[in-house]
C-alpha cells in the first residue's frame, strides 16, 4: 500500500529511509509545540487549547500534504505570525483573539483563491524583492526581542525606553545559559537543538530558585507531565473565531499582513525544499507545486478553526530532506508524530519564559540571512527595506514596519522619476495604507 501511495521505488527511497527523515524533521520542528502556546497565550488564547490546536493541525495538514502533494513538505503554526497575533494584534491594537482567528481565516480563504489561480505570479512579481527580504529580516529582529524582554535579559526603562535587564537574576542567568547551550547542539550540528535546549533549560529550571520558588514549577507527579488533556483544553479553542467580526475597516491591515507574510513566506520556503530536492524546473516550478501551495492554503483555514494562528511550510523540512527524505510519507510521519504530543501538553504548560527565550532569539537569528541579499546601493530601494526592519521592533508592530516600507518605496519612486519601476500592487497598498493610517488608526 505504501509503495502504491507513495512511490518508494521510483523516488529511490524506502520506507526505512522516509520514517528516519520524518522524524529528523520532526525534530527540528517541534519546538513550535512549546514555543506557539507560550505565545498564543499572551494574546489571550488558552494555554491547552492552543497547544490542542498546534499539535492537531500539524498533524492533518502534515499527512493531507503527505498524501496529497507525495513531497516530503512538513506543515505546522509559522514563527512570526503568532508573534504579530499576540503582540500586535490581540496586544497593541486590543483586538479579542476570537476576531484575530477571523483574520487568519479570511488569510486562509484568499491564499486558496490565489493558490487555485494564475494571480499568484502577479503578485510574487508586484512586490518588490527588497521588501520581501526586510519583511523577514524585520520579523527576525522581533522576535528575538520578544525572547530577550520576556525572559528579563532586556527590560523597559522610562529614561531609555529600553535597558539591560539584572543579570544577577536566577531566571535570567537560566535563559543565557541555555541560550548558550542550544548555540553549542547547533555547533556540533544536533538534530531538533531548539527542542532539546527547550527541555533542558526547563529541567535544570527546577533545580534554580528566584523569589523563594524554582523558576520551573515542579509537578506533582508524572500524571501531571504526561497526560491526555481534558476535552475542555479543545473545546476552549475549538471553532471560537469570529468570522464576520474581522471584516471590521480597522481588521483588514491585520488580514493584509497575514496573508502578504503567508504568501511569500510559504513561496520562498517551497522553492528552497525544491531546489533542495533538485525538481525545479526552468521557470523555477515543480510537479505538485500548485498542491502544494493548496494545501498550505488549506492548512491555514484548518488552524484557524481549531485555534492556532498561520499554517505553513516548514524549511526545517530540508533537515528530512537531507536524511533521504523524497516522498510524502515523510510528510505523513510528521503529521503522525506532532499527534504524540496531544499527550505533552501538560508538561508544555510548565516551561517558563527563560527556557523558550534561547529558542526565540535563535529563530530571529536564523531570520536575518536575507539582509546580505538586499539591495543597499540604491537608496530608493534601500531605505524602504530600512525602514521596514527598523519599525517592526521599534513599534512592536509588524503591520506598521510593511506599510513604512511599502509607503516609502512608492513615494521615493515617483519623486525621483521612477514611478514606472512601481506595480499597480504596490499603488493599491499605498493607498489603502494612507486611507488607513489617515482615518482609521487610533495609536498603538
């Protein structure tokens, strides 16, 4: 049956070979596990339920890509879109986290009718590539920032607005320690180093006192680590979005930015896993690329209605890839593996701030290759990608860094004669984010 599904043979791969690339992928993708919920649940969203919703839809949308796409594509929650769900939109703009999960359906919808039509090569052509690249370089700096504030390395100050936190602080010292830890296993090139700095950080936290308690809670029993959840912990997350309620005026920048980063994000991490897999063609496609693309569509319309955030191709899946990873049943070996951990989510509950820090400012590290890539000479095309870098952070925003660039870009083009070099595209952003900025934002 495996061999009629997925075609072992003919990719020159075994069933041997495609279980040891599922779980190297697994690996070094699975401390989005920890990492989402952690998050999520600053915007509001129960801890459990979340970390229900990003198991489960790691799952379906893993063995749906699997069986659908044959490719060794592992899906899951997307770093930096749960980030500007949190901090930014549940946070800065105070929008209810049943409404956000509107956003990221409506998200989901729109990449489906983009995936199923030829407007998603207009589009890739529309925005400008210094853009794409500061969007992610930008989204990098953030969240390490969320890393370094929240486990204390860095600190607010009314003087500075920002100042370096007490590293006499036990939790502090934890999370450096650890972040030095994960830095050695990705040195000496461990599988899944992010998920095994998670867990050790978290260990050795029970044994670090700060304020008279350990830095990690200590449970009770083994009950209390290893258990099913409750159907309460799915039920609090489960079909909880507000569809109509995200079409408000003041929800369509969120619902703009979460599709822009979903595209371009899905896009670039698909094309790297097939040149990966040396299937890309001359126009720089591939079989199954518009599944593919589906599916992932389909995957953000799964997470939202179970409770997660922006469903993604993962590039960690080049780690499987790399390991003889060629068909989809690598994909389905995921999917199979993120439903074991239904049964961590306790121990998920435990892990404090100083222990998803590292993994958090390693993340942003990782998002800061494509600044080599941008184009600094010309300053109509390098101050835009400045300033979508500098204000992402800096307003605790990601939505206000894309409009500072895409604005500028628009306006330094047409004032010094190159108003030809600018898409329609980016005339329509431009407008609609003067209009908004004009009458529709309030501050924050």
């Amino acid at each position: 049956m495996l061999e009629k599904v997925f075609k072992l043979k003919e990719r020159g791969s075994t069933v041997g070979t495609e279980v040891l690339a599922g779980l190297v992928t697994f690996m070094t993708m699975s401390y989005i596990i920890f990492v989402n919920p952690s998050l999520l649940s600053q915007g509001g969203v129960p801890f459990e339920g979340a970390v229900m919703a990003t198991v489960l839809s790691a799952a379906i949308a893993c063995i749906i890509m699997g069986i659908t796409s044959n490719l060794p594509f592992a899906i899951a929650a997307g770093m930096g879109y749960n980030v500007f769900f949190a901090f930014t939109v549940c946070g800065s703009m105070q929008v209810p986290w049943q409404t956000a999960l509107g956003a990221v359906f409506w998200d989901g919808i729109i990449f489906v009718i983009i995936a199923i039509s030829p407007w998603r090569e207009h589009i890739l052509k529309g925005i400008p590539t210094n853009l794409k690249l500061a969007a992610a370089v930008g989204i990098g700096i953030f969240i390490a920032f969320i890393g370094l504030s929240g486990s204390g390395i860095i600190e607010s100050d009314p003087a500075t607005f920002v100042a370096l936190g007490n590293l006499k602080s036990p939790a502090v010292l934890l999370a450096l320690g650890g972040l030095i830890f994960t830095a050695l296993l990705l040195a000496v090139r461990v599988k899944g180093a992010l998920l095994w700095g998670i867990i050790a950080t978290t260990l050795v936290g029970m044994l670090v006192r700060s304020g008279g308690a350990t830095v990690t809670p200590i449970p009770h029993s083994i009950i209390d680590v290893v258990k099913i959840p409750s159907g309460t912990a799915f039920t609090s997350v489960f079909f909880q979005l507000d569809i109509i309620g995200a079409l408000k005026l003041s929800i369509l920048p969120v619902i703009f930015t979460f599709i822009f980063f979903d595209i371009f994000d899905t896009l670039g991490s698909v094309a790297g896993l097939a040149a990966k897999l040396n299937i890309l063609d001359k126009k720089g496609s591939f079989p199954g690329a518009g599944r593919v693309l589906i599916v992932d569509a389909f995957g953000t319309l799964i997470g939202s209605m179970f409770g997660t955030t922006t469903v993604t191709t993962y590039i960690e899946s080049a780690a499987g890839v790399a390991e003889g990873g060629k068909t989809g049943l690598t994909a389905v070996v995921v999917g199979f593996l993120f439903l074991l951990g239904i049964f961590i989510a306790p121990f998920a509950s435990i892990i404090p701030a100083s222990a998803t820090a590292p993994a958090l400012i390693l993340v942003g590290f990782f998002m800061m290759q494509p600044i080599l890539r941008i184009d600094w000479g010309d300053v109509t095309n390098a101050l835009p990608a400045f300033l979508t870098i500098v204000m992402m952070p800096l307003t605790y925003n990601i939505s206000h860094g894309l409009a500072a660039g895409i604005v500028s870009y628009t306006i330094l083009k047409l004032i010094t004669g190159k108003g030809k070099q600018v898409s329609v595209l980016m005339y329509i952003f431009t407008v609609l984010f003067i209009i908004y900025y004009a009458f529709g934002y309030v501050g924050g």
